[in-house]
C-alpha cells in the first residue's frame, strides 16, 4: 500500500503495526516514525505504537517518551497508560507503574490480564507473557 501512497500515513502506521506484532519489531520503527513524520498531528495511537516497539527493543526512555505524548494527545489511551506502565516496571519505577495502572484501570475497570493476554495478536507467546509480567508486578488484576 506505501508503494502505491508514499505519503499516505495510515498505510505506514498499519506496515509498522504488522511487522511489530509480527516480531520485526527493528524493521517496524521506521515505519511508525515515518507515519508521525508525515501526519505529525494524529491520533495518539501513532505514538503508543512506537512506545511499544521502542519498549520491545530495551529503548525505555524513548517508550516513556512515545507513551508521554500519546496520554498528552488523548488522556483516556487505555494502551499508551499500559505501555507505560510495563515500561515503568521494567527500568525500576514501581511506583510510576502503579499511577499507569490505576489510570488504566479507572479508564477500564473491567480490565484483566488474562483477557489481555488472550486477545494480544503478537507472534510470540513469550513476548506476551513478559509484557502481562510486568503489568501483573504493577498492580494490575488478574
């Protein structure tokens, strides 16, 4: 689709959604970066999706940041306050994970990790499961 529209940034937003839940997780951010070079001012999700990859690849503080200006775009990204809290979780800020937690979880209280886990399209069953251990170890519900 980017072949046919190179300027169309949806179509590198869904090529970079795709290869990170595919695992490709490096060949993803270029194309996630790409998508907010040519609509600077999306949706928040551009940016949630580049905390994720950045995240996957031990980039922390470039996921906080993705993830920053995902919650500053639209507050209520119940995914930008998830990658954020595992990303928390996973450089040693428990008690900043906890705050995305409970962000999390007042924008969806039916929230469960199981039910993440389940529906989570990632490739890699091991990815899912580290990422639902970190939320688990920031408080939230089974």
């Amino acid at each position: 689709m980017v072949s046919l529209n190179p300027n169309w940034a949806e179509g590198y937003l869904g090529l970079g959604n795709r290869l990170l839940f595919a695992g490709r997780t490096e060949e993803a951010i270029p194309n996630l970066q790409t998508a907010i070079r040519l609509d600077p001012f999306g949706p928040s999700y551009y940016f949630h999706l580049l905390g994720m990859a950045y995240r996957e690849l031990g980039r922390y503080e470039e996921a906080i940041a993705a993830c920053q200006e995902a919650i500053r775009r639209q507050p209520n990204n119940q995914f930008a306050h998830l990658i954020l809290a595992a990303t928390y979780i996973m450089v040693g800020r428990e008690a900043d994970a906890r705050v995305e937690a409970a962000e999390l979880l007042r924008i969806n209280p039916k929230f469960s990790l199981q039910r993440f886990a389940k529906v989570r399209p990632h490739i890699d069953p091991e990815n899912t499961a580290r990422l639902v251990d970190a939320l688990r170890k920031a408080g939230l519900p089974e």
